[in-house]
C-alpha cells in the first residue's frame, strides 16, 4: 500500500471520509503510547490515554492549521494529556536542591550520557528517569527518545525555547546527580 503525508490523509478526513483516519492512527498509535507510557509509567492507564489522544485528535482536526506538522500536534495532544492525567495522581518526586544542580558540570553530564550503552547503564537510566516529574520526564523523552528539536518541544509544551533548553539542562544535572547516587548506593 503506497503511504501519503499526513496532510493528504487529514483532508481526507475533513472532506467526509473518516476511515482515513485510521491511516494516522496505524502511524502515530505505537509512539505516541510510547511517549505517554513512560510519562505516565502504568501500562493500562498509557493505553487509556492513548485512545483519548487520537479520541481528541480526531475531534479536534478541523483546529489544526498546519502551522507545524502534524505530528507535533499530535505529540502537544498526548503531552498535555498525559501530564494533567499525572498531575490528578498527585504523585511525589525527587526534589534536589538547587546547590546541587549547580555544582554539576557539563563534562559530569557526558560521562553519563556517553557511557550508557550496556543493558544495566540503560536500566539504571530508566529507574532514574522514574523519580523524575512527569513534566521533566516528558521533556527529556520527547529530547532523546523522540529526537524532537527544541522548537518542536516548544510547540509540543507550550513553553519557550529558552525555557525548554533551560529545562532540558537541570533535568540532566538532575539525572546525573540521581545516577551518582545510585552508584554509590550500589
């Protein structure tokens, strides 16, 4: 089956033939969940808000414009669902001081991102990346995982640029103050 853009696809969709949707949900279903599942770190409440993500999308198409691509839309979709779906859990986070933060150079960071490429390195990241914020795990996932830029973070967020690389910085100070800890607890 040849493959159309998503703009075909969606004005399809808005010109009456709805089964075309079925078309982006086979594209964006799998990361999509992905992205909401590791914010939101439960299975079954990933697959719930996935539905409503594409439920909201599908409502809401005639709002996109097109003003960036679709699946930055999509991405601003899933994120604020899955960051209000946190944020009614009201769990608890890592708090870190921001003495620490400071203290944390950028080589510190490169040791730590550079050197996870063995299975117990990646876990180690993953546990880490648990204890994080659902907004600061979000941000760091859509960096690395899903190969976003920082305008299309800014899109997907609602945030500035500036914001979202000032963000993106304290969360990896974070992480590798997270890490050091780990380590040393081992």
């Amino acid at each position: 089956m040849e493959l159309y853009t998503d703009i075909y696809y969606i004005k399809r969709i808005q010109s009456g033939d709805t089964a075309s949707f079925a078309c982006l949900l086979d594209r964006y279903s799998r990361p999509v969940y992905s992205l909401i599942a590791r914010i939101v770190s439960n299975r079954e409440d990933a697959e719930e808000l996935a539905q409503d993500v594409f439920l909201k999308a599908f409502k809401n198409l005639s709002g996109f414009k097109g003003d960036s691509s679709f699946s930055t839309w999509l991405y601003r979709i899933a994120y604020n669902t899955a960051i209000s779906a946190t944020r009614k859990k009201k769990q608890e986070f890592l708090a870190i001081e921001d003495g620490q933060l400071d203290n944390t150079t950028g080589e510190d960071l490169e040791i730590v991102y550079g050197s996870a490429q063995n299975e117990e390195q990646i876990k180690q990241l993953e546990a880490a990346l648990e204890l994080l914020s659902p907004e600061e795990r979000a941000l760091i996932l859509l960096f690395y995982m899903e190969d976003k830029t920082i305008d299309e973070i800014r899109e997907i967020s609602g945030l500035t640029a500036v914001n979202v690389k000032t963000k993106l910085h304290r969360i990896r100070k974070k992480l590798y103050i997270i890490l050091t800890e780990m380590k040393k607890n081992e």
